[in-house]
C-alpha cells in the first residue's frame, strides 16, 4: 500500500487533536466532510478510529479481520486517500489508530484468513506465529471455546459438510474440503477425516472446542491471549511478519 502524499502538517508532531468515530454510516467521505470545522476549531490533527478491514457492520472497528486492507465498509482505499487529501487542504494532520495487537475471531471464522489458516494448519501454519497461543497448554491445540455448553451436549449442533468441497473464501487456497458448522460458526476440517465418526473427527483437529461460559484465558491456557471479549484474538507484534499497513498520513 503506498504512502498517502504528506499535506502541511505532515511533519509535525500532533498538538491538538479530534477523534472521529469511523463506522459504515460515518465513513471516509463523512469524516472529510469535517475538515472545515475542524480546522475552524483549532486542532492539528484529526484523530481516527481503526481504519482496517474490520467484521462486516462493526460499529467501532477495533474487531480487525484483514490488517492490510482500507476498510470497504468505510469508503475503501480511494475514498480514504481523498479524505487525507481534505484534511491536508485545511492544514490539518490526521493521525490514525492502527491497533496491531489483536484481531477479531470474526463468525464466520473464514473471514479472519490468518485465523482459517491456523484452525486448518495449527502450529504448521505460516501465520501461527502472528498470535499469542500456548500451543503445549492444549497438547498441540488451539482452544475455540464457541459452545453453548459442554461438548457431549452440543454434538447433535454439530454438522461436518461435505457438500462445500472448495468454498471459496478469500485468502484460503490451501483449504478446499469439508468444513465443520455450529451454527453461524465454520471452521476447516483437516484433510481426509470427513468420514470419521464425530468424536474421532473432533479430537483430530488443531482446535478443541469448548463450552465459552465462564472462560478465561487464564482458566484453561491454550487460547489466544486476550480480554474477556470472546471475539478478539491476541497478536504478537514483534513478530509479525507482514507490517499491518504501510499508509502514512501525516
């Protein structure tokens, strides 16, 4: 992604600044619109909420599913870049909130590509190092708690679909079998276990579900590193190996 063109204000450390909340009714062209006033009021930098691809509707944008897209939901690449534009003409900076240390646990799990990637690969995946999984806690396995109870009790829920033989999510060429549904869930089975019996199936996944009432991450370990919200996953900044976004605003 290349660098958004520096305005007058690129330069300088923020003084003052102003947040706008993005969301899918106040996106880009909506925020742009602000320019005037917010220079009228004095501030130097306009300060925005995350701007990544985040779950589809998100009213905040803290539930990242893609770190290097522009969000669609608020007005895409170009209808940010014109935003920038805005702001620059009026003489103000705009600063953004990149939030590199989690990423949502979106339902569908498919919409989370680095997520799908793990579930389906586990430790093997090129992305397993992007989160903050106690892999040993688990016995190897990644802890999904996603149940409405104990698994014994959900296993009539839980449907293995064969039918979906290449889904075509995007980001996902290495999965093209069966998936496992629970409800509005979906998580990739590992290659030639469709037709084991549902218990057998289960414990040959890089996951292990689990009831999520009462969870903790410190309750279990083996789940991602993260806060009482069930939908966010923990990432390891450090060693990430793609940076999140290269866009700089000034």
């Amino acid at each position: 992604m290349a660098e958004a063109a520096g305005g007058p204000r690129s330069s300088r450390v923020p003084v003052s600044t102003y947040r706008l909340q993005l969301r899918d009714s106040f996106g880009f062209e909506q925020a742009a619109a602000q320019a005037d006033y917010l220079a009228a009021l004095g501030v130097t930098h306009a300060y925005l909420s995350p701007i990544l691809q985040a779950n589809p509707g998100s009213p905040h944008g803290y539930d990242v599913v893609d770190h290097s897209r522009i969000s669609t939901d608020l007005g895409g690449e170009d209808a940010f870049r014109a935003m920038v534009e805005a702001f620059h003409r009026n003489h103000l900076g705009v600063v953004v909130d990149v939030v590199p240390n989690h990423m949502a646990r979106p339902t569908p799990e498919s919409l989370n590509s680095q997520l799908w990637s793990v579930l389906y690969q586990g430790r093997r995946s090129p992305y397993a190092h992007w989160f903050d999984v106690d892999w040993d806690a688990q016995d190897g396995r990644l802890l999904m708690p996603i149940l409405g109870g104990p698994v014994e009790k959900c296993l009539d829920d839980l449907i293995i679909d064969t039918a979906l033989r290449n889904p075509g999510y995007p980001g996902h060429p290495g999965h093209s079998g069966a998936v496992l549904r629970y409800f509005d869930h979906v998580l990739p089975l590992r290659d030639g276990v469709a037709d084991l019996p549902l218990g057998v199936l289960l414990a040959q996944q890089h996951y292990r579900l689990a009831d999520w009432h009462g969870r903790r991450p410190s309750s279990t370990g083996g789940g991602f590193s993260t806060s009482t919200r069930s939908s966010r996953s923990g990432s390891r900044i450090p060693t990430c190996s793609t940076p999140p976004t290269r866009c700089c605003c000034g």
